[in-house]
C-alpha cells in the first residue's frame, strides 16, 4: 500500500509544473478576452450611430454564450426572477388564468380553478383588450401575462370583451401556486393512478398524500399508476422523495458527478416508505425529462416498477442556481446525475458539435450495457427505455387543422355559453347529437386543410413541368385529386374517435377544469389500459 502512495505522490509532483502552467495559461486567456469584449463594447457605446442599450446589449451577449454550452445554462435579470421562481416552486403573483394569442389579439385559453380570474368570472374565449388601462394591441403574451402578474395583493384591471360586449374586472392578485397533483383517483376499478404535472416544492409530499388517501379509501388497492407523461421535470430532491414512498429508507436513488467536487453527491431515501410490496407502473413519453427520468429511471434500476410508453426525452443534467450582481441570477448545468445502476441517461453531447455548430446524440457506440438490481440489461445514452413500448398516436391532418385553426376552442366556447351543464367528468361522452352539431359548425366555417399527399402532388407537378412530363401526368394527377378530395369529405367520420376525444376534452376543461378533463380521458387511454394490464399480471 505505501509504494502505491509513493508513487502516486511522485507522479502528482511530476504534474505539479505543467498544471500550473496550464491554470496560468487559462487564466491569461479568460483575462485576455474579457479585455477585448470590453473594449468592443466601449467602442460601440462611442462609436455606434444610434444609441446602444447595454442592459439589452449585454443580455443578448450573454445569452449567446450560454447558449452555445447547453440548452438549460441561463441568466436572468431581476426583471425575469418571478419567472424562475415559476419554474423551480410553480408559483407567482396574478390571477391565476392561461392566455394564448390569436391573430392580433390576447384571449384567455384557460382560467385556473378557484384563482381570482375564476372567482371574478372570467371565462375562456374571452379577449383581453387592456390591462390597466393599457392596451394590449400588438402585444405578446409575454407582455401581457407580465403586466398581469404582481405582488400578491396589488390589483390589476382587466378590460374584455366577450361575444361583442365589453366590461371590465379589478382582480386581487394572489400567490398563483399550480398543483403539481391535478388528479388522482381509481382506474380498473381498484388500480390507484396519480397525475404528476411537474416536480415543483411538495410534489413528493402531495404524491405520498394522494397515495396515501387512496389507500384508505380501497385498503385492498391492487396497484398504483403514477403519470409522468409531459412532465418535463424540475427539482431532484423531490424526485428521490417520490421513489422513497415505494423502497426502503437508505437506498441509493441519484448520484451527481461534475467538475466541482463539493458539488457531487449521493442521494439515499430518507423516510419510511408507505409501501413496498404494491405493484408500480410508471408511465412516460418523449417528453418526460430530467426528475421524471430520475424516478422511472431509478425505479427501473431497482427493479421497483415496470416503466410503459415511449423512450424519455434524455436529459441527465443537473442545475444550480447561483447568485449574480444587481438581483440576478444564472442557472448552470454543474453536473450529470447517474441512476442506481451506474447509468447516465443524458441523450445529447453537447460538448461535440456538428459542421453546422448542431449539438449530436449520443452514437450507439458509446451505449454501455448495465445491469438493474435483479441483471436485467439495461444502457445509458439515450433516455429511459421502457419495459412495455406501447407505440405513440400522431394527430391526424384533420386533427391537426382542427388545432391550429381552433374550432374545437371555438366550439366549446359557444357550446358552454349556452348549455348550463354536461354528464359528470366520468360519465361525459360525446354523443351523435352532439358530434352531428359539431360538424355543422364546422361546414359553417368553411374548413380547409391540405395533407401530405395533396402537397406530394403538387410537387409533382412541379417536377413534372421542369422535366417536360406535365402534359403526360396531368391527367393522372387530375384523378388522384379527384379521389383524394371524395377520401377527405369522409374524414370527420373516418377519424371520429379522434375528434371526439378532442371534443370531449376541451368541453371537461370548461366544466371541470383540468381535473375533470384529465379524469374523462383515462378511460380511453390506450396506455393506462395497458398499465392496468400488467400490474394485473403481477398479481
């Protein structure tokens, strides 16, 4: 042991030159470049023909160079802080309701459930035409959602316009904090299922809470689905809370490695777990990020719960918020975290770029195999593979006009405006009535939408006119639009599920907010059917 030491600290002397030359040399060059950006910058203060805004100026600079390390390296000014305070503990000062842009205007898309839009009747559709007497023509939503939001306390007047009337609101801004947990409740019959929007303070606490409850109500509950899906993550600690309500106290669930020693860690559960034994099923898509990752990921490693949808976005940095001059503060990558089998799952290279300046993934390559508690295989590079792929469904060309266009908002706005009430969240169905009205709102409109095979042809036709082959075609093309356009006055029929599900969803979003909505759609929910599957299976 002690000529291993020995020669450790031999060569460590060996390398004590050439080190310090090197931190030498590092910090010349950092001297050296501040130097001239300081000096390029002073000259355009004087010499530049119009007047340089150097708060606007050296925002866009530093903007730049964090954006050329990685995607989650930000600075904010004092001015964005309630923005980040969004971001890591979902709450703010305002009025608790989601705008949208449409054209030129700012409407409400969704007014938060018992928050002062909601209590002071404000409803979706409705346009925002002032905001403290301020108008909000040619404003963005960044605009206007920032002049509406405050200190909790101070009011804010709205001036709105709802089918062709104007009236005005005076609202008490609050301390806007969403629910990480916007559902939970049964599905199956006696599977547990747990909706996780995002990984802001409390959600490990209202994930247990709501588990907890869901117990009591059915002592002989025989599995829990916990959602993951679109949750795009947040804070770590919460993550490793949240895999502590189902294995035992003391178990390793995240370590961090970076540059900065004091800056890794072990992260171990610290709490008895509610439950050990139940059957999990953890449900993502490809955009469950970050701490969604580190508890699929990690329960998958302990082989705790069988992981069902698609491969998780593969994102395995982490971020610190560090303290800057004048009230800002910068958020940096300081690290990447590594799941329980020695795994990292981070997708993207941002260290190596492309010709184009284009961070690359992960090559297969460099996948290395790992094994979870029980040896299964397992690989790092390219996000959380799921035990049970179940295959995404893409929106249809029809789904997708209905979207962009928004008729199905328009729809659902004129029908709550005259229909007091549907069918309970879990009952609710879209009936032939109700789909035969929609489809007349929709021949009012005069709906237009083109599809992939529309744009084929006319490219086509296109090369066929440079080639010389347009008189030989024509005819030919002629009949495939022909066939297509009798295909396409089939669709609302042909993809009626689809619409309805839409339907379905934004009418529960009017009457039962974002509970209600999420609650309606479980029960055609391709992938919770599939979960129940296989926690049936573990029986």
């Amino acid at each position: 042991m002690r000529k291993i030491i020995i020669v450790g600290l031999v060569g460590l002397v060996g390398l004590v030159g050439p080190l310090c030359a090197q931190s030498t040399d590092r910090g010349f060059e950092i001297a050296k470049n501040l130097e001239i950006f300081s000096s390029v910058y002073k000259s355009l203060n004087q010499n530049y023909v119009d007047d340089v805004d150097p708060g606007k100026t050296i925002k866009v600079a530093i903007d730049a160079m964090l954006g050329s390390l990685d995607p989650y390296t930000n600075y904010f000014p004092e001015s964005d802080i309630e923005d980040v305070k969004m971001q890591l503990l979902g709450e703010y000062g305002g009025v608790g309701a989601l705008i949208m842009q449409r054209g030129d205007t700012i409407m409400i898309s969704e007014p938060y459930k018992g928050l002062p839009a909601d209590e002071g009747g404000l409803k979706a559709g409705d346009i925002i035409l002032e905001v403290n007497g301020e108008s909000t023509k040619g404003k963005t939503t960044a605009d206007v959602s920032g002049a509406m939001r405050g200190q909790a306390g101070t009011q804010v007047t709205l001036k709105l316009r709802r089918e062709g009337d104007t009236f005005e609101r005076t609202l008490t801004r609050r301390a806007i904090k969403l629910p990480n947990v916007p559902y939970y409740g049964y599905v199956g019959g006696d599977m547990g299922y747990i909706k996780l929007d995002e990984f802001t303070s409390d959600a490990a606490k209202n994930v247990r809470e709501a588990f907890v409850k869901l117990k009591k109500e059915k002592p002989d509950m025989k599995g829990v689905i916990l959602d993951l899906r679109g949750n795009g993550g947040g804070l770590m600690n919460e993550a490793v809370d949240i895999v502590n309500i189902w294995v035992p106290r003391g178990t390793l669930v995240v370590e961090t490695k970076g540059k900065v020693a004091s800056k890794n860690l072990k992260s171990y559960t610290r709490q008895q777990p509610e439950d050990t034994e139940i059957p999990v099923a953890v449900l993502i898509d490809n955009t469950s990020a970050s701490a969604s990752e580190i508890v699929s990921g990690s329960l998958q490693d302990l082989d705790r719960a069988v992981v069902i949808g698609q491969r998780s976005y593969g994102k395995g940095l982490v971020q610190n918020i560090l303290p800057m001059p004048y009230n800002s503060q910068m958020k940096v990558t300081v690290s990447k975290y590594y799941i329980p089998s020695g795994r990292c799952i981070q997708a993207i290279d941002y260290s190596h770029r492309d010709a184009q300046g284009r961070a690359m993934k992960v090559p297969d390559s460099l996948k290395t195999a790992f094994k979870t508690k029980s040896g299964r295989i397992v690989y790092d590079g390219f996000g959380i593979e799921p035990d049970v792929e179940v295959e995404p469904e893409y929106m249809s060309n029809l789904g997708i006009a209905l979207t962009q266009k928004m008729l199905v908002f328009d729809y659902a706005t004129q029908f709550y405006r005259t229909h007091e009430s549907i069918a309970p969240a879990s009952e609710f169905e879209v009936s032939d009535e109700l789909y035969a009205d929609f489809c007349r709102f929709l021949k009012e409109k005069n709906l237009s939408y083109s599809t992939v095979t529309e744009r084929v042809i006319d490219e086509l036709r296109e090369v066929a006119k440079q080639e010389k082959y347009d008189e030989a075609v024509e005819q030919q093309l002629k009949e495939m639009e022909q066939r297509l356009k009798a295909e396409k006055e089939g669709d609302l029929q042909k993809h009626r599920e689809e619409v309805c599900e839409m339907l379905k969803g934004e009418l529960l979003n009017r009457y039962y907010y974002d509970e209600g909505r999420i609650e309606g759609a479980l029960r055609d929910d391709k992938v919770v059917k599939r979960a129940i599957e296989e926690l049936n299976s573990k029986r």
